[in-house]
C-alpha cells in the first residue's frame, strides 16, 4: 500500500473515531447539563419553596364531595390539580386557599356559605398532618421549618361580609388573613371588573366612604387587601387609600394580554408606590388570551412585569381548580419547577427567583403585620353602611334606621334594583316595629 494511501487511510479512522467520541461527548453532556439545570431548580425550589397565591381546591371539594372530607385522601384527589402530593412535588409551601362563594349567594346567604368554606379549608389543613393553618408570617416560616405545607385562608369577594365590619373581624377570628374586595359582582361599596352582573352598578363611585372603611379596618386588623376581581378605579382608590401594601393575588399583564382581570401599567407603577404585589395568574386566558398558552406565553407575563416594575413585585398566584384552561406543561400544581426553569432560561437570577417563589410575600405580609402593629391604639370600627345602600328582603335590620339616610337619591344603584316602593315599606316597618327593635 502506497505511504500516502495508508497516511490518508490512518488519519480518516483517526477523524472518524474522534468524531464518535465528540458525538458521545456532547450528548452525555447534554444529558448532564439538561439534569443540572432541572437539579439547580430543584435546590432552587428546596431552599426557597414557592407561596402560591391563590387557590380553588375548596371550591371542587363542594362542587365534587359537597365538603365531605370523609369521602376522600387529600394526598392524591381525582379531577381536580391540587392534592397533598402534587403540592409536594411542586415545591409549594404555602398556598392560599380561597374561600368563595358565587356572587348569586349575595343578599342571601352569602356569610352561611363562606363560613361553610372557611370550615372545609380548617378541616382540611388541622386533619391532616401534611398540612398546617397559619394565621402570621412568624408561623408561616415556622411552618417551613417544620416541613408542612402553610395554608393561608382568603375569602374571595367582599359580598361574603354581607357590608359588615362586625362579620369582617369574625371572619378575621377564624383566621382569614386576606379578603379579595370583588369577585364577578359589584358589592355596595366596590366595583367588579366584570359586568357579568348588573347589581351595584354605578358610575364615579367605586370605592364607597364605607368601602373605604372595610379598606381601613382590613388595615387594622392585619389582613391582606387583595384587588384581583376589583376594578381598576376600585384598584386606584385603594391604591390611593390603603396604609398597607396590597395584593392582587392572581392577576396577570394587561400590556401582554388585554384582559380585564388583568393589570394595566399604569397601575402597576400605583402597585409599585404602595409597595404591593402582583401574583401572576396561570388561566390560559389571561396568559394568551386564548383557551391555550404554553410556558413561554406564561415567561412573558413576568419578563414584562419584571421590566415595568422589577422582580421585586412579582410572585405567583396559580388559580388552580379555579379555571378550568392552564398551559400546556403548567397543567396542576407539580408543574410550578418548569416554569421557574423556564424563568432561569430567561436570565432571571436566583435571587430575583427567591424573591418571586417567597420573599416578596413575606415581606408584603410582614409590612401588613407591621401597620396592624402601628394602628394598635385603634378601637374597633363602629362604621355602618347606610341602610338605604343594603336593604333588601332578605335582611333584617335590627337597630332603629338613620332616616336621614334612608333617601332616595342616595344611591341610584340601589333604587333602581329595589325601587322607592321598597324603601318606603322598610321605613314604615322598621317605624311601625321601633319599641321591638334590639338595642
Ligand atoms: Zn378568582
């Protein structure tokens, strides 16, 4: 064999052997690097386990078990995205279990079935050890270090106080640190981003002088004021208005998908002054506006928000068992670690993550506690609704009325849905009825 054949023949076995080991080099690599980068989230998660912001589970465990938890194990609960096990492996630690009721119950029997919410979310986190009700941040961490996972309880539309401050701090008592102010229904005193329903409506008023008195006994007591559901005028008021930081615990970026429950930036830079936060919400929907979205969709709510007004505002509210359309790859609770890679992806740092996954929470709640702590000296709220802006059948009114307030132009809303024949009944009965009234 000629020198130059064989030099020839030597060195292309030579290159194509390399070639191989290069091959099987880079894609062990790749493998590597795929699981170091999925290892990286897990410690990530592991030292700074996530505070979801809102959640829905109580809600299907009516719709599906009519709250009898006797029929099921939370560790592993079918047609629904949150059991204890999901939760774990999604590296939630504290979840924010909504308490809600529809807005039909409004007039009704809206405080029966919120304290019926409230019963299921207690039942559910003291019988099972995983699990632990916190009513402060202290127990929050605590709750950590103890390995559990924290629930939060959070009422979720104010029409579950029925405009009542005396049933506001009862609810308080049973451990509710954060009432949503609206969800799909106006209250007498707050506006709805929704006009799913037409009661309430009204125009220049959206946070009433006795909505600013649930804004400023929320302050007071110590419980987390959230605007998800609210209007933005409603927002900006309480914005203008609260001592303490607020939440919206499951809303996304308006500029990214123009939908009404999400945040415009105009009022995100309001959000950013009142040193409040905004937990992205996962619903297709308000992600791509669109029945699907995936996790890029879902990346650029929090690109976005992290430009106008930086990491430092951001967390996560998932609404699970809340909505029924979620991101391909953000389909229940287990999922939260593949959008904190994707997020990593994205160049967020670390720290920036440990700031959205916890920190920014606990600080918001924190600053809660501490103008709880300053507003001390203050007495109980003694603020009532005026009668003329409540009054319908299915409320009794057990003190003599101010009938200086009970006009009929006071509140056009209420006219309109009641009418002044109404209101002129209920003063005649509550005149005729006077000696019987309870003091
Ligand atoms: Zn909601």
């Amino acid at each position: 064999m000629p020198l130059r054949k064989t030099v020839i023949s030597v060195s292309s076995s030579f290159w194509m052997k390399s070639l191989r080991h290069l091959v099987v080099l880079s894609s062990l690599c790749s493998l590597i690097c795929g699981y170091s980068q999925r290892d990286r989230v897990h410690d990530l998660m592991s030292r700074y386990p996530l505070i979801d912001g809102h959640n829905d589970l109580a809600l299907q465990l009516r719709r599906l078990h009519n709250n009898r938890l006797s029929q099921i194990d939370l560790h592993n609960v079918s047609k629904v995205a949150t059991d204890i096990t999901r939760l774990q492996a999604g590296h939630v630690q504290t979840q924010m279990f909504a308490v809600y009721v529809m807005c039909g119950a409004q007039e009704k029997d809206a405080v029966r079935l919120t304290l019926e919410q409230i019963d299921v979310v207690r039942r559910m986190c003291t019988e099972y050890q995983d699990f632990e009700l916190v009513t402060s941040a202290q127990e929050l961490k605590t709750s950590e270090m103890r390995h559990k996972i924290a629930c939060l309880i959070s009422i979720e539309g104010g029409h579950s106080i029925d405009s009542s401050l005396p049933a506001l701090r009862m609810f308080y008592q049973l451990g509710v640190r954060s009432m949503a102010l609206t969800h799909t229904c106006n209250t007498p005193w707050a506006e709805s981003s929704s006009k799913l329903y037409n009661v309430f409506q009204r125009q220049n008023d959206s946070l009433t002088h006795f909505g600013k008195a649930v804004v400023e006994e929320m302050n007071r007591l110590g419980m987390i004021v959230d605007l998800s559901h609210t209007s933005w005028d409603t927002a900006w008021a309480v914005l203008k208005h609260s001592k303490a930081p607020v939440i919206f615990s499951h809303s996304s970026s308006y500029s990214i998908c123009d939908h009404g429950r999400n945040v415009p930036d105009w009022l995100l830079h309001e959000l950013k002054k009142n040193r409040g936060l905004i937990m992205v919400n996962l619903h297709s929907n308000f992600i791509s506006c669109r029945d699907e979205a995936n996790i890029s969709h879902v990346a650029d709510h929090f690109d976005h928000i992290k430009r106008v007004i930086g990491a430092e505002s951001v967390g996560i509210g998932g609404d699970f068992d809340g909505a029924v359309s979620f991101p391909q790859g953000l389909e229940d609770v287990s999922k939260y670690p593949a959008l904190i890679q994707e997020l990593l992806q994205r160049n967020w740092t670390e720290n920036e993550l440990a700031d959205v996954l916890r920190r920014n929470f606990l600080r918001v709640f924190q600053e809660v506690e501490g103008v709880r702590d300053q507003l001390s000296v203050n007495q109980p709220s003694e603020a009532q609704i005026p009668v003329a802006e409540v009054q319908n059948p299915c409320r009794l009114v057990l003190r003599p009325p101010d009938l200086r307030r009970l006009t009929y132009d006071q509140n056009p809303s209420s006219t309109a849905h009641h009418g002044p024949k109404g209101l002129l009944i209920l003063a005649i009965v509550m005149l005729l009825s006077s000696p019987f009234l309870i003091e």
